[in-house]
C-alpha cells in the first residue's frame, strides 16, 4: 500500500550503478516541487547529475544545493577522493536547510564506500531518513533489489517503495513485490528522449499514484 503520508525528505537509492537515479529525482522533485541535493559526486563535474535534474524540471520553486564532495574522477568515491588526496568524511556531509521537501540522490548503490570504512549505507542512516528504491530489469536485477531491501531492513532502515526504470519484466517485478511486501512507486518506461514534457507527465503520475500535493 502507498503510505497516508508521504515524507517530505527522503533518500534515492538504487540497486546498482546506471539504474536511473537521476531520471528518477528528476520526477520526484517535479512531482514534489522539492530541492535537490546530490552530497557527493565523482566525475562529470561540468555534466554533473545536479545540472541534468536542474534542466528537467519545470518549476521555479525547487533549489539546488551543492554538493559536500566534488571529486574529479568517475570511480567509486572512495577511489575517486584518494586520487583528489581527499578524505570523505562522513560527519562533515550535513543535511541542507530548506522549508521545502527535499530529494537526496546517492552515488552509486547502497554498499558503495565513501571511505575505507564507511559506505553509502552509513550515510543513509546517518542522515535518518527513509529509502526509496529504483530497480531496474536485467539478469541479477531480482539479487540485486533483494540485498539492497534486506541492507536496510538489517539497519531498520525504512524504504517507501519501489520504482521499476527501463522495460517491464513482470515476472521480476512480481516476484520482488511479493517477496518484499514494498509498494511500487512507479514505472518509468525506455524513453528514447528525456525532456521536461517527459518528467512532467511521469511527475503527474506519481502525485496521482501517491496522493501528493
């Protein structure tokens, strides 16, 4: 079932790399009228994942807000900042001051370290804030989205759903529904273009889907 009361701060996490984190914020924050905040990026600095959501987007009331780390290298962050000769420090990644909801997307999947110690998943119950998961249809997508739940549920972790990216499998979808007793948020189909027109029409969907806004 889809929660009475949808939070107003969350975090995006996904089951992998290149699973559509990005595509996904996009939608929420257009849905939300929320801000944006990536706390760490590696790589594709003048490309960066804050600019492709800032371009989607049609409203003028979501804000940006910089990230806390800005490594120059498309690697692992915790591979990316030693060749920055940076250190990510978990306690100096502080949560923006907004009076508007707010969208947090993650680098990588959830057990991606930060440090030599700490991980993604460290960060997310650090901040206490609930997942919402993007899934995304290939061969291991089922392992996958099963780990990641069951990461957080070990940290009691909250997670609101599940958003499937890219083409329908429905058996997949199916399965990993049942046996995780999540919602599912949404489904985002393999566009060829995305465009604001786009994440509007699938921003709609969502508020329908949730009762937001």
């Amino acid at each position: 079932m889809i929660p009475e009361q949808f939070p107003t701060q969350f975090i995006v996490a996904g089951i992998g790399t290149e699973i559509g984190k990005t595509v996904v914020s996009a939608i929420l924050v257009e849905a939300l009228q929320a801000d944006y905040w990536k706390p760490v990026q590696s790589g594709a600095l003048d490309d960066s994942d804050t600019e492709t959501v800032r371009h989607l987007i049609s409203n003028d009331i979501s804000q940006f807000h910089p990230e806390a780390y800005r490594l120059t290298q498309p690697l692992s962050p915790h591979a990316a900042a030693e060749l920055d000769n940076v250190r990510i420090d978990l306690n100096s990644i502080v949560l923006p001051q907004t009076s508007n909801a707010l969208i947090i997307e993650l680098a990588g999947g959830l057990m991606v370290p930060l440090n030599d110690r700490e991980l993604n998943l460290d960060l997310v119950q650090q901040f206490g804030l609930p997942v919402l998961l993007v899934s995304r249809n290939y061969l291991g997508s089922i392992n996958h989205t099963l780990l990641s739940v069951d990461a957080c549920r070990n940290r009691n972790i909250p997670i609101l759903g599940i958003i499937f990216n890219g083409p329908t499998v429905t058996s997949s979808e199916s399965f990993i529904l049942t046996y995780t007793n999540l919602p599912c948020l949404g489904r985002i189909g393999q566009e060829t273009q995305l465009t604001r027109d786009a994440i509007r029409n699938y921003a709609n969907q969502f508020t329908e889907l949730t009762g937001t806004r």
